[in-house]
C-alpha cells in the first residue's frame, strides 16, 4: 500500500476529509468548553457568551448578583481566563481578585469622570498685579518692572 501508516484489515483507512477534521475540532471546542464553565461553576463565576454585537466601546463593568445566598459572578470567558492567570500568579482566590478588579474599575471611572469635568469647567479670569492687559506699552513696563 503506498502510505506511510499501515492498514489494518478490519479498519478503512482513508485520508481525513474536512467535514470529518471540522467535527473533531468543534467536539473539541466543546469539551473545552465545557471544562471551562464546569471551573468557572466551582468557583462561583457563571459562563457568558462572546458578545456578538458590541453596543458600546469602552469598559465592561461586571456586577455580583446573589443565588441562593452565595455571590455569583457573571463573566465573558476571555477574562475569566486572565483573572484566573493574575489570581495564580499573585496567589490568592479568583474571586478576591475579581473583587479588586471591580474596586479598581469603579476607582478609574470616577477619576475619569473628575477628569472629564476638570477639562470642561470654563477657567476663571486671574488678574496678577505686573500684568495690566488694558495699557500695553512693552518698553515702559520692562523698565518699572523690578525683579527681586
């Protein structure tokens, strides 16, 4: 037989066609999954689906909602992911680390939000006692002014 992996007599051997590799990869993703909201489940994170249709840009503020008594955290779970990664590496549970995560983001909405209304509150007019704007003679007030 010409190919590189031998046949058994009892089994077909037959090149893999895409149908069969799309099947395979997608029972895969399924599994994995599966896996994946089985831990989020054990830790008390429920699973959310990519978002299809993004409505607004910017930060996804996450909330805690009790069920049954326990918090439960509805998460996406790319950042499931990450705050599981950031909670190993920093060794302490994803769920405080989730804690602090949303702290943080309340903390950096409000300071943009102070920023933002920093930037448009309109400046008050600063009179200083060397500057006289009415009487602009440059010569004339190099030479009164006094430098101490």
């Amino acid at each position: 037989m010409g190919r590189d992996t031998p046949c058994e007599p009892s089994m077909e051997c037959s090149p893999s066609t895409p149908d069969v590799d799309n099947q395979e990869d997608s029972g895969s993703k399924e599994r994995a999954i599966s896996r994946l909201i089985a831990d989020m489940g054990e830790n008390y994170f429920v699973y959310i689906p990519p978002r299809v249709k993004v409505k607004r840009q910017g930060y996804i503020q996450y909330v805690r909602k009790k069920d049954d008594g326990a918090l439960v955290y509805a998460v996406h779970a790319d950042y499931y992911i990450l705050l599981r990664v950031c909670a190993r590496v920093a060794e302490i549970d994803a769920r405080n680390m989730h804690r602090g995560v949303l702290s943080f983001e309340r903390r950096l909405a409000w300071i943009e939000k102070r920023i933002d209304h920093v930037l448009h509150l309109t400046p008050t007019s600063m009179k200083c006692k060397h500057c006289d704007y009415g009487n602009v003679d440059s010569e004339d007030q190099d030479d009164d002014m006094v430098l101490s």
